[in-house]
C-alpha cells in the first residue's frame, strides 16, 4: 500500500488531479478499477489517486487501499475532480468539499456489491442533477475528459462548515438503506445457520 501524501494545489501545477474512491465494502470493485486504469494509460500525465479498496491492486504510482477520513477530506479537497463509488456518505463529501461527483454504482450482478441500492440510489441523484452517473467505461471516460477539459463543469460552491441540506438528505437516506441491508444480510445469515 502506498502512503498518500497530500499535495498542495497552486497556480503553478497544470496538471489535473483526480481522485477515485472505491470505498471500505468488502466487494472488489476490478470493474471500476480497470476503467480507470485504462484511462490513465493514455493519459498519464494526469495525476490519478486511486483508493481501491479490497479491488486488486492496480498498476497505479499512486494508488492505496485505504485512506484515513483526514487523508480523504484533504484529497478531495485538493482534487480537480472526484470519482466515486455509489455509497451515501462518500457522495456527501465530495459534494461537500465542492465536487459534482462523477459516480460509478457497485453492480451486484459483477459481484460488488449484496444487492443494487447503490445503483438505485445513484440514478436517483443522477436524475436529479447531484451526480455524474456512469454506468459503462464510455460514460466513464467522457465524463473524465470532459472534467479535466473544464473543471468548472464538475466544481459546486464548497462549505466545508455547512453541508448542503440535498446532500444531508442524501445521507440520511443512505444511512436507512445501509442499515436496511445490514438488517436483510443477517436476516439470511440467521436463515443459514438454522
């Protein structure tokens, strides 16, 4: 795992910096993983921090499993764009920290997930213009190229001290379908063992 140390953003460094965040959930996201890998080849002068997870570890200068809430906030901070998997709180942050986020929802179908609320919800915010949906590397890849052509499409005002009550919403109602599924796996869990 690589250390990330944050890197302070000025006038004097053109190059963009984008900063892709699969989350903490047990699934492997290589899908996600492999599109974003595949971009930054061709585009390698672009700066990619890449969080990936339990994923594989990809092939990436700056890529790490993990990252500490501290670490996160000050990336997405610094970052020119944020890609995102479809989970509530780290959709909240990036909003908050003055991102539109470009997310990519776990498919259940690709074994990343227990179920598709990730994907419901993201269309959801997709719809409602708080997210950049994508659901195929060429979504993916457009977005990207688009982000890095003009951040300016992708920045919302930041306030780190007040969140933005659509983005608390959305929170809440990520929380209630996280603990719906927690409830639902141990249910089954339950079932197994009986």
């Amino acid at each position: 795992m690589t250390a990330f140390i944050p890197r302070q953003r000025d006038g004097g460094d053109p190059a963009p910096y984008v900063l892709a965040v699969v989350g903490t959930d047990v699934h492997r996201f290589d899908r996600l993983v492999g599109w974003l890998q595949r971009w930054h080849a061709a585009r390698p002068q672009i700066r990619l921090v890449l969080q990936y997870g339990h994923s594989h570890p990809p092939q990436l200068p700056e890529a790490t499993a993990f990252l500490g809430h501290e670490e996160l906030q000050r990336a997405m901070a610094e970052a020119t764009l944020v890609v995102s998997h479809g989970g509530p709180a780290t959709i909240t942050e990036a909003r908050r920290t003055g991102h539109l986020p470009i997310v990519v929802p776990r498919n259940p179908a690709h074994d990343e997930h227990v179920d598709n609320h990730q994907q419901l919800f993201s269309r959801r915010l997709g719809a409602a213009g708080l997210v950049r949906l994508c659901e195929s590397e060429a979504e993916l890849v457009a977005a990207l190229d688009e982000g890095v052509a003009d951040p300016s499409r992708f920045a919302l005002t930041a306030d780190p001290d007040r969140p933005d009550p659509r983005a608390e919403a959305v929170a809440r109602v990520g929380r209630v379908i996280d603990d719906l599924v927690a409830r639902r796996v141990r249910q089954r869990a339950g079932g197994r063992r009986g």
